[in-house]
C-alpha cells in the first residue's frame, strides 16, 4: 500500500460541496459549503475528498495546512494515478450559469 500526498486549495462558503480541477502547478481545488470555523470546512474537505476517491474518510488525513486554504492532504493506500484516475472518472460537468 501506498501513501500520496496532494496539494489541495480550499474554497470554503462554497455553494456545494466538489472536487474541482486539478491545476497547472499540480494543486486540486476543492470547494465546501462550511465555514472555516472550528475545523468544520477541514471535515468538510476530507469528507468530500473521500467520498469523490471512494476511500474511508479515515485514509485521507490534512498533513500541513489545517488554518490555511492551502492544505497538503495524504491518501493512504492510493499512488498518485490512481488518485488522478479515480478523481476523472467521478468529475461532474461543469454547471451552467442561469
């Protein structure tokens, strides 16, 4: 089993909760509907994490970053293709503006 670490930039207050794009520089952005008060937009963030890489919320653990919008978050059990592989294969489209 392996263990991968991800660079991960927050957007909380978000209108729902998603794993965006994965940017030029290699950072996932991730957005939350929780505030970032008293650590709920980090239970936000790896319970997002999680459940868009269908692993235990337990194997996804925020390493640096806890008071930051950017985080870096390790996956165990997960090498970095199969990360990127699992995150394609449940993106959403894009929603539309009204």
């Amino acid at each position: 089993m392996s263990t991968t670490r991800i660079t991960v930039r927050v957007q909380p207050r978000a209108s729902a909760n998603e794993v965006g794009e994965l940017a030029d520089d290699g950072t996932l952005r991730v957005r939350v509907t929780a505030a970032p008060a008293d650590g709920a937009a980090n239970d936000a963030v790896t319970r997002t994490l999680a459940e868009a890489l269908g692993v235990g919320r337990s194997r996804v653990v925020i390493i640096r970053g806890a008071t930051s919008r950017v985080k870096v978050i390790e996956i165990d059990g997960l090498d970095e293709a199969e990360i990127r592989s699992r995150l394609c294969q449940n993106r959403r489209p894009p929603r539309q503006a009204s």
